[in-house]
C-alpha cells in the first residue's frame, strides 16, 4: 500500500505536466500491485480498494485527455460500481462520475444511454434541490451536465430545448458562479448562437456581444475565443443591417485571424462573409479581395459546396466591378459543375448570369435563361423564382410592356408572401410596382402601393437600421411619384426624409446618401425654373453648394468606375447651374467631363445631358452676338 500511495504521486505529477501515456502506465502497475494476492474485489481490504478507486479515477481521465475513448469507457464501467459500493449511489463522488461518463458517451455517440445517466442525475438534484439542500455534485460537475445535454439535444436536432438548457444554466452560474467570468462567457455565447441560428437575432445579439466584451478583458487579441466571439458578433450585425459596425468587426477579424492558433472559425469563411458585406456596401475592390482570397482558401479543404459559393460571389462581384469576362468564365464553370445535380446554387447561377447578360445587352438570350427557370418544376429553383419575375417585369416595364411587367410584379410578390415571407423582397417589389404605374400615370395606384409598403415597415419591432433604410427607399420613391405629378412641395419633403435617414443610418459620406443629396438638389433646381431669377438665387446657390460637396466626397472615395454615374449626374446638374448662371466656359469643362462616360440609353441622365447640350449651345450662341 505505501508503494502503491508513492506510485499514485508520481502519476499525479506526471498528469500535471500532460504526460498522461507515462502516467496511465504506472496507473496500470498501481491496480496490479493492489489486486496482489486478492482472489476477488469482495475480498479486497479497505484500504486497497479505496487506492483502486483513485487508480481507476485517474486512469479513467488519462485515457480521456489522450482521447482514447474506449478504454476510459471500460475504465469508468469498472469504476462507478465500486464508488457505488464505497459511497452509496446518491453520493458526490457518484453523481459526478455519473456526469462524466454521460459527457464520454456523448463523445462516443451513444446520446440514448448518456441521455438515461442524465435523466437520473437530473431527477436526483430536483428532488435535492425541492428539499431545500445544497448541490448533491459541485458547480462545476452541475454545469457539465448542462453542457452534455445541451449537446445531447443539439445532436437530434432539439434547438429548442438547448436553448432552455442553456438559460437554465446561465441563470445557475449567476447563482452559484458568479465570479467564473469565463464560464459565463462561454454560456452566453452559445446561448447566443442558437438564438442567431433560430433567427432570433436581436435578442441573440446582446448576449453575443456581452460575451465579446467579457473574453476582451480574460483573453488577449490572438485568443481563439475571443476571435469566435468577433466572428458570432460581425456575422449577427450583419444580418440585422448594421454595417458600419459589421464592416468594422470584419477589418479586425481579417487582420487577426491568420494569427490565431488553433483557431475555431473558418477564415475562408470569414474571408467569404466580409466579401458580401462589402459587395452590399458597394466596395466592389474591397469585395473582390476578399473572394479571391476565400477561393485561394478553400482550394486546400475540400469543400465543394463551400467552393461554389464562393465562385458565385466572386463572379458577381467582378460583373459589378465590369470585369465581364472573369465573371462569365465563373458562371460557365459553375453551371457546368451543377448542371447534373442541379441544386439551388446552380439556379443562382443561371439567374445570375442572366443580369449579366442584360448589362452586355444580351436581353433576349438572358430572357430565354429566365423563362427556363420559370418552367423548371424542380423545388430548387424556388427560391430563385421570384427575383427572375422581377427581373422579367423590369425588362418589360423597360419595353414599355407595362402590364405583363405588373403580372410578373404580382408573380413575384406571390413568390415572397406565399412561399417565404420577406419583407425585403415584398417592400422591393412594391416599388417597382408603383414605378409601373407611375409610367402609365396612375400617381394614386402607385402612392397607395407605397403606402401599403410603408404600413407594413412600421409594425413593432421594425424600428432598427434594416427597416428604417427600406422606409427611406420607399421615401424616395414617393418624391419621385409626386415629382411626376408635379407635386414639388410634397416630392421636396419625401426626397429630404429620405435623405435625413440615410445621413442618421448611414452616415453623411455613405455614396447612398450622398444620392440622395444629389437627388434633393434636383427638386431644387426644379422648383426654381419656375421663379424669377432673383426669387431662383439662393435656391440655386443652396444646390449648387450641396452638389459639389457631393461630387467631391464621390470623387475621394477612389473608385471612378463604381460611381461613375453619380459622377456624370452631378457635373450634369452643375453644368445646367453654370448654364443658368451665365457660365459657358464652366457648362463646357464639365460637359466633356461627362462626355468620357458612357450612361445608359433612354435613361434620366442620358435625356439630362441632352438637355444640358442644348441649353449650352443656346448660350454660346448668344455669349457670340
């Protein structure tokens, strides 16, 4: 027995230091040296069985750290019994082998009978607990059989039910924890987690990003945790449109992430999330890096799926930034890969492929794309239904088809009520259904339609950003309806709505703002052709003002190609105020200026800048009498 007690030491010692093979070793020597000369464990003395059932102990998490599941299975069958012998079953030492076998067969996928050892825990602390008496295992034991069967129901599929466990067992750590700062943490953010996952993003958010704050004071900038939190708190602000801040979160990420070991998160993933945030923000180049850097990535994982998806954002990133025949090499390689299984993705890719054929003026091989869609019977494609009927509806609205454009407008807006309510989609297609019938000059049909939208925008809990911007779309809209109508008063105060909850949202230099602002100083422009030219002066001069402050924040942000159309607005605009003002020489720079863009056909600007040459010519003509 002494020797027995020494051997024990050294194995002790040994675990300390992570060298659980050496240990698990003298362990096994212990357990022979004691059954020596012991014909069965009823006849064992006392004092051997109590060193066994420490050798077993400790031998049981030797195999467990050394992830040899199987013989720490074996070791706590063989242990557990002989505690039960010793201590009684309703005992501490019991009750907390009980838990970690439970948490061992997890592991070994055997969630029934780890689900049964639970249940008999679970009943036991109830009836402890009725009885008004303390913990019948410690905190942290209590707090592991929450986890295990948390992650037993997460195994099948019970979201549900690890989301209670999971409040059950914050609300204990509050109670008995209170200082484990980093177990708390870690409940918060899977709690978080699952609620994210539920969609429940909003209330998932708070508990993320408490968790964030709480793992930025314990852990240091290259902490795996901490960077799991970064990644759950970015992705969650992403989701409910916060994206200054998730932009923000995604910078940091992206700088961090490749220097973390052992890191939990993907940073392919991370590279391929941060893309679409800046692909929706309008950072075209930012949005670029970002894929080519997920697809360099992902070539090395063996990730199909993952890889296609990808391929998708790049190639749409790079039809944004006209780099045509890089995004056409992508579609074609995506739609050769998918043409067999045909999944959703390969539904997006032909969709996509088909807005860009549009942009290369290809419109009716892009419609033949779009009507194969339509007529395939596969589920896959549902989803991709209803963005194809509104992309039929525009071309034909463009075709001054107005009335197939609205049946498509009302295809699609089946789509996205009947099959999945979204509002995003439904508040988009109403838009562009009021911008129908705006061309027909149904000004009433289409201010009731934009009514409808922004009734719906403003029912509780559709007060954060993501709402409020889709308000200030509808807002524009309603200035361009009244504007139509001749309605100059009301189109100026929708127009400067709009424009006040992109500066609040967004910010004053944000390009949609920025828009905006272009678009309020047209309605000025407009309302003064109609005053004398002193009544116009300060009307004038107000919009002059604002729209060079707009070119120049278009100008600084370094991307010509993105914002070239609201480059060639502005100095169309101002071209038109330097017109007005008498100044040809100024009209002229600016109009060669816009003449190095190419604008849309048909389009507004396009007939602006016709206009801006006539009343140019106009004025040179009389500057030469």
């Amino acid at each position: 027995v002494p020797a027995c007690h020494q051997l024990i030491s050294i194995a002790y010692n040994l675990g300390k230091v992570d060298e659980y093979d050496k240990s698990s070793v003298i362990l096994s020597d212990v357990c022979r040296k004691l059954f020596k000369g012991v014909t069965s464990l009823d006849y064992m003395p006392s004092d051997r069985l109590h060193l066994l059932v420490k050798a077993y102990h400790m031998r049981a998490i030797c195999f467990t750290k050394m992830a040899k599941w199987k013989p720490a299975l074996d070791q706590y069958d063989e242990l557990i019994p002989l505690v039960a012998k010793e201590s009684g079953r309703g005992s501490l030492d019991y009750m907390s082998l009980t838990i970690r076998k439970a948490a061992l067969l997890v592991t070994l996928k055997n969630y029934a009978a780890a689900t049964e050892l639970l249940r008999n825990y679970f009943q036991m602390a109830d009836i402890n607990d009725g009885a008004g008496n303390e913990l019948i295992v410690g905190p942290d034991d209590h707090s592991l059989a929450l986890d295990t069967s948390a992650a037993i129901d997460l195994k099948l599929g019970k979201v549900d039910d690890a989301i209670t466990t999971f409040e059950k067992k914050l609300a204990f750590l509050e109670e008995h924890l209170p200082q484990d700062k980093e177990m708390k943490s870690d409940a918060m953010h899977k709690l978080g987690c699952l609620l994210s996952y539920k969609k429940n993003h909003e209330e998932a958010l708070p508990l993320l990003q408490s968790a964030l704050d709480t793992r930025k004071f314990l852990f240091d900038g290259r902490n795996k945790f901490l960077i799991e939190s970064s990644w759950a708190v970015a992705a969650t602000n992403q989701t409910l449109g916060d994206t200054d801040k998730a932009l923000a979160d995604y910078e940091i990420l992206l700088e961090k992430i490749d220097l973390v070991e052992d890191s939990p998160i993907n940073s392919v993933v991370v590279h391929n999330s941060a893309g679409k945030l800046f692909f929706e923000d309008g950072k075209i180049e930012a949005a670029v890096s970002s894929f080519t850097k997920a697809l360099e990535g992902v070539e090395s994982q063996g990730d199909d799926a993952l890889k296609k998806n990808i391929m998708l954002n790049l190639a749409n990133a790079l039809a944004a930034k006209g780099e045509i025949d890089g995004a056409f090499d992508l579609y074609e390689d995506l739609e050769r890969m998918g043409k067999r299984k045909r999944t959703q993705l390969y539904y997006f890719t032909l969709y996509n492929k088909s807005l860009l054929l549009i942009k290369v003026g290809e419109k009716e091989q892009a419609k033949d794309i779009l009507n194969d869609i339509i007529e395939t019977r596969s589920s896959k494609a549902d989803d991709t239904k209803g963005n194809v009927y509104i992309t039929l509806g525009i071309l034909s609205v463009e075709e001054k088809k107005i009335e197939s454009g609205l049946n498509y407008y009302e295809d699609a807006l089946a789509m996205f009520v009947d099959e999945r309510y979204d509002i995003s989609s439904i508040t988009q297609t109403k838009k562009l259904m009021a911008m129908a019938y705006l061309e027909t000059k149904k000004y009433d049909v289409a201010i009731t339609i934009l009514e409808d939208a922004l009734t719906e925008l403003s029912q509780p809990g559709m007060e954060r950003k993501f709402y409020q911007l889709m308000k200030a779309e509808v807002w524009s809209c309603m200035s361009k309806v009244y504007q139509r109508r001749g309605d100059h008063s009301s189109a100026k105060n929708f127009a400067k709505l709009a424009l006040q909850t992109y500066k609040s949202e967004l910010g004053e230099r944000h390009p949609i703002t920025l828009r905006n602002v272009s678009n309020v100083s047209v309605l000025l422009l407009e309302e003064a052709e109609g005053l004398t030219k002193s009544e116009a002066k300060s009307i004038i001069d107000a919009a002059k003002f604002e729209m060079e402050g707009a070119l120049g924040a278009f100008l600084s942000l370094n991307d010509s190609w993105a914002y070239r159309f609201d480059v060639a607005s502005l100095k169309t605009n101002l071209g038109l105020v330097a017109v007005w003002q008498g100044k040809p020489k100024k009209a002229r720079k600016l109009l060669k200026q816009i003449e190095g863009i190419e604008v849309l056909a048909d389009s507004v600007l396009e007939k602006r800048i016709a206009t801006l040459k006539v009343l140019l010519e106009k004025l040179e003509k009389e500057k030469e009498k």
